[in-house]
C-alpha cells in the first residue's frame, strides 16, 4: 500500500516529535523550521498507517528539504509546486527531482557533527563576539564568500543578531578578518558561513572561531552541526581538527523546474 501524504498539524505534532528527536542531526532543519519560523514552514508527513516514513520541508517556498525512502521521495514530490528551489536531498533521490526540475547547479555537502566530549579546542588568536558596531564590515566578507547565498545587509546581519544569531570574529585593528556565526539552541546548534578574507588564510583563524563557537554552543548543548561542501578540503580539514566527525552526505541542488511543451 503507497504511503499517505498529510500536511504536519496539531494532531500530528506528538508523532512528529517522536520521530525527528531520534534522529536530531538528519533532521536539524525540521526541528528548527517547526520550532522558531513556523510561518514561513510547511511540512508534509508520509504515513504507512501510523508510522512516519518520510518527511517533506518547504522553508520560505524556496528550501527545500526530503527525507524517507525513494518510493515515498517521489510522492512527496507531488508537494512541490516551486518555480525555483534549493533542494538538498539523498543521491538516491536525484533521478526524481530531475524528472520536475532541472539542475542549475549540483554540490556534495557533507553534514559534520559533534557531540560534548569528542571536542579539540584551540583558541589561538583573540576571538570577539560581533554586535551592531561590525555589522558594516560583516556583508562584504559574506557577499565574497557565498554570492549565492542572498544580499546580505547591515540590516539584515543586525536582524539576525537581534533574532539571536551570535557572531564571533577576529580583527586586524578596526577590520573584521575573520568570523563565524551560530544560534545557540538547546537541541543543537549548526554553525554557518564561516569565512576568513583571502589574504588572511592560513594562519588558523577559522580553527580559533570554530573552536570559540563550540565553547559556547557545548554549554547549552551535547550537539554541535556544520555543513561543508565536499571539495572544500581545506574547511574539512578545519572542522576534523576541533573534532567534528562526517554524519551524513547529502546532493545540494538549486533548481528550476522544467516548463512542459
């Protein structure tokens, strides 16, 4: 019998913590999405009877994000109506969302995750928290490193901060060089767009940043993620060296979807 597809409401709810809690690094952005954004979120369940077989997200109407076997992968396809989306999804998954979208560009990530006690600190450069002051500087930095992650602001930075995002960085004088960012929760906490300015790589700024980031994360929580791209070996490196280990390997695909004739 073919999984049922239902949308995530209150009956539901119970069911839906029970299951994705299990399994907290697979399913970080479920349990964020729901928990601190639900506006903007929509998730669907795959049911074979009682029992949860798959997940479907829609963040924002352009992340997207599926979990669940092939079979129940293609069904919870049918959800997804978008013109264009950032999809990441098993490899197994691929051939199905290339049958609705066409790829625009296709990346390995590899989820990287560390529990309290498996962590190798090295703080070895001053590390500051990042607040209104430096969020001038903060944009250009990201902007350089991850164009096609949006149009960072000094507002939209300052948003973050305010929603709760903690921004910590090395300086050369006034001049933010290096920074990372993470939001502090108590299931876990990913950290995100870690970046260093080209002319200062190499002298361990992003070992100190990661490691100061996990200080204060591995006091709120036994969980800390990172997401990195396969053929960034130098960042693997990094993130290896404080003690973070490979989880889970996921296709990060934007996509456009194909235009019947």
């Amino acid at each position: 019998m073919p999984a049922k597809i239902v949308p995530l409401d209150p009956s539901w709810e119970t069911r839906f913590w029970n299951h994705v809690l299990r399994d907290v690094p697979s399913y970080y952005f479920f349990i964020f999405d729901w928990r601190l954004n639900k506006a903007k979120t929509q998730i669907f369940l795959a049911l074979q009877g009682e029992k949860i077989v798959g997940l479907l997200l829609i963040y924002d109407q352009r992340i997207v994000q599926i979990r669940g076997s092939p079979e129940v992968a293609d069904l919870l396809m049918n959800e997804v109506n978008l013109e264009k989306g950032e999809f990441q999804i098993l490899k197994e998954h691929e051939a199905i969302l290339f049958r609705k979208y066409s790829p625009l560009t296709k990346n390995e990530m590899i989820l990287m995750t560390l529990r309290r006690g498996q962590e190798k600190l090295a703080v070895k450069h001053p590390v500051v928290k990042l607040g209104s002051t430096e969020a001038e500087e903060i944009p250009g930095l990201l902007r350089e490193e991850f164009p096609e992650w949006g149009d960072f602001t000094r507002g939209s930075i300052i948003e973050r901060m305010k929603e709760g995002v903690l921004f910590l960085g090395i300086q050369d004088g006034e001049e933010v060089v290096s920074l990372a960012s993470t939001r502090i929760l108590d299931f876990g906490s990913n950290i995100g767009m870690v970046v260093t300015e080209k002319g200062y790589r190499g002298r361990g700024y992003a070992t100190s940043i990661v490691s100061a980031l996990l200080k204060e994360i591995l006091q709120e929580s036994e969980l800390a993620l990172i997401h990195v791209l396969s053929d960034n070996p130098s960042a693997i490196h990094v993130y290896r060296k404080v003690g973070f280990r490979p989880y889970k390997t996921y296709s990060f695909i934007r996509g456009e979807k194909i235009t019947e004739k």
